[in-house]
C-alpha cells in the first residue's frame, strides 16, 4: 500500500513538474508573441512569405513603436525601388503572396499552380497601384510587361507573362509591371475589343481561355460569381423566380421527367441565363486546335447563322441544341436582367450602379458593374483576403470592420494591411 501510495505520489510531482515547465514556457512564448519585434516580424512574414532581413526588422520594429501595425503592414508591402533608405526590398507580397492568392480564380480546377498570365498581373496591379478594386470587373484595364520582356504582349498567347516570370519581374515595381494608365496596351487597343466591350477581368484572355472556351459560356457566370461574390448556383437556388428567359438547350423534361426540371433545374437557370445573356457575343476560338494560341473574339457586327440567310452577333453556342425545347428562349442580342434582385438572393446586396439602376443593362462591361457594386463583392474580397493573412476566417465584428475600410475606396491593399495587423498576435 505504501509503495502505491509513493508511485502515485511521485507521479504527482512529476505531472506538477511537468505541468508547471510548460505553462512557464507558454508565458515565454506569449510574452515573445507580444513584443514589438515578434509583431512586426509576424507581419512582414505573412504579407511577403519570408521572414525579413536584421536591418528590415530593425525598421518595421521602429515603424510599430512610431506609427502602429498598420504603417508596417503598408511599409511590408509598398516597395520604391528609388527609395535608397528602405531595408524591406523583398518584392513577395506581390510575386509570390498576391499570385497564389489571384491564381485559384484563373482556372476551373482552381489551382494555384499556373503560370502568371494577364488575368492575374492585371489583379495584381490593381491592387498594387490603389486602384478602385471593383474595375477588376468593368474596367478597360490591362496590366504587362515592360518592353523589355521577349517576346511582347499579344492576344493569341500568354508567352509574354511567361517570359515575366521566367526573367523574375519585379511585380512590385511599376517599371517591371506598367501601370495601366501609362502602357500604350489598354485592354481594347491591346485585344482588339471595343472599349464599350471590355469587362476587366471577364475578357482578359486567361479568362477567355478557361470559362469562354467552348460550352455556352455559362462557366464565365459560375466562375465570376464564385470568384468574386464567394458563392455558388447550388447556394442560392431559387426556384421562384420566372423562367421565361431559360433557352432552348435546357430540356425541360431530363429523362422524360418534367419534375426534374422544375424542382432542380428551374432554381438555377432562371437567374443565371438571363444574366448570362450579357456574354453572348463573346468567344474563345483556337482554329489550330490548339488552346494555348487561341484568344478572345468577340462579335461586333452580325454573322452569318448555320441556317443559311440568318444573321445575329450572337455567338453559335447560344443558339446550339435548339431542339432540347424548341419554345425555349431564343437569345437574339446581349441584353441581361437581375431577376436575383427580388427574392432570396436580393440578400446579396445589389445596389444602383453608373450603368444600372434597374437591374437591366446590355453587354459584359455593366454586367460586371452589377457584380461589382454589390455588398457581395465587398463581402466576399474581405473575408478573401483576411483568410489568406491570418490562415482563419474573419469573425463577424473584423468582417464589418474591414468592410468599412474597403469601402473607402474599394482599395484592397489596405485590406491586407489591416488584416495582417490585427492578426499579429496571433
């Protein structure tokens, strides 16, 4: 009985001791998270990826002290490379940090790893230069290389990005990446689009390449509402809303079962294709069969149907298995209308825009805009950004506060600062 009695006790003290180390271990740990340095190296490591230089530290360390967390997530970030005083040169927040957080969005299997492309510098820059993040969907923007990168932009490859990557372009440096508002390539000269056609992102070409190519372009509409409003068709079915604008491809009785279509297929169609109808003149055409030297077309005038004597801009693929129902919509130009603006999904916060008030418009560029101007978007590039700072999403408190941030001036750098400071304790 002793003997027990002196194992247990002695396994006591040992838990005790044990337990006391490593409380005392957490102390340390906790007071090093709080020093002025651990928080100014926990932010530059998660806005740049990499831990900073003795001399950087020193800098952020005095900045924090100084100015606040903010001012060292914004001085991680912002590089001048004519700026001989700055020790924190590491051009990672926008070569390696910004390119895995854009590059999911470039592709259907949303992989980060695929080389850079136009869609991708353009966000970048965007970002970069302060520019009102909502023309990512709108704007006749389009950021490249310099002319110093071979071979040059062109429209049928993404060779010129490569080439970027491949010769370490300084992203951060707006000689290496050029500002759209000084390159002589702005989307429409560079593409051949009109102005009135380009939609930023929507008719880049990468864009073009994964989600105009071939089908009905209705992976564009998924894509762009899963990218930039953070949700899904299967999230915000609706089948209330009118189907009178759902086209002739959709059978109306799968399987011989017309219950199919009203209970499953109705809930997304009747708000996509009305909405997807702003993209019907545009297409991604590869004659050679090969992908990667296709580009973006886009019809400004009529062309000649496959019935012989018929003429619309609308492209083929809007018009193809006219059979499936033959009473279907037949879509005739790129006009669209928001029928989610009532219903359910008016949660998503649509809002008048400079090109709608009603919900209605014609064409890619106010198609974006509709997008764009929703609390959706702004909702959806918060909780983005700070997930990718903080590895968590935001609570609902750091949400609403980051939006009111965002809102300023729709500037999604600060967004990342901001996030990066309030998670440097972390």
């Amino acid at each position: 009985m002793r003997d027990s009695r002196h194992s247990a006790n002695t396994a006591q003290t040992v838990f005790s001791g044990a337990l006391v180390i490593f409380l005392a271990l957490g102390m340390a740990a906790d007071a090093s998270a709080g020093s002025d340095r651990d928080q100014a190296k926990r932010i530059h490591d998660r806005l740049v990826g990499t831990p900073p230089s003795i001399a950087c530290l020193d800098q952020l360390e005095a900045l924090l002290q100084n100015k606040g967390a903010k001012a060292v997530a914004l001085d991680a970030i912002d590089k001048d490379p004519e700026d001989a005083t700055d020790q924190c040169t590491d051009p990672g927040f926008y070569n390696v940090t910004l390119k895995n957080f854009i590059t999911p969005w470039t592709n259907e299997e949303q992989s980060v790893f695929a080389p850079l492309n136009d869609y991708t510098a353009t966000v970048i820059g965007i970002i970069r230069d302060n520019v009102d993040f909502r023309t990512i969907l709108y704007g006749d923007i389009l950021y490249t290389g310099s002319n110093d990168i071979s071979p040059p932009y062109a429209n049928n490859s993404n060779a010129h990005y490569e080439a970027m990557e491949e010769q370490g372009a300084n992203l951060a440096d707006d000689t290496q990446l050029i500002p759209h508002k000084q390159s002589t390539v702005t989307q429409s000269a560079g593409t051949g689009l009109p102005d009135t056609a380009t939609a930023g992102i929507i008719t880049t070409r990468a864009a073009a390449r994964a989600f105009f190519i071939d089908g009905t372009n209705r992976a564009m509409f998924r894509f762009t509402l899963l990218n930039h409003l953070c949700t899904d068709l299967e999230q915000i079915k609706d089948p209330t809303r009118t189907h009178d604008r759902i086209p002739q491809d959709v059978a109306r009785s799968p399987g011989g079962d017309s219950r199919i279509f009203m209970n499953a297929c109705v809930g997304c169609h009747a708000g996509m294709d009305p909405l997807h109808q702003a993209l019907a003149y545009y297409d991604f055409e590869y004659p050679d069969g090969n992908p990667d030297g296709g580009r973006l077309v886009y019809n400004t005038s009529a062309v000649e149907t496959d019935n012989e004597g018929e003429f619309t801009r609308v492209q083929r693929k809007y018009l193809i298995n006219a059979n499936n129902f033959e009473f279907g919509y037949v879509v005739t130009d790129d006009q669209w209308e928001n029928y989610w603006r009532k219903g359910p999904n008016s949660v998503l916060g649509w809002n008048p825009t400079p090109m709608s008030n009603d919900g209605k418009g014609a064409g890619a560029k106010s198609f974006g805009m509709e997008f764009a101007y929703s609390e959706a978007f702004a909702r959806c590039q918060v909780e983005k950004a700070f997930k990718a700072v903080c590895f968590r999403p935001p609570n609902d408190g750091q949400t609403n506060t980051l939006l009111t941030t965002f809102k300023g001036e729709y500037n999604l750098k600060d967004v990342f600062a901001e996030s990066a400071a309030y998670c440097r304790g972390d």
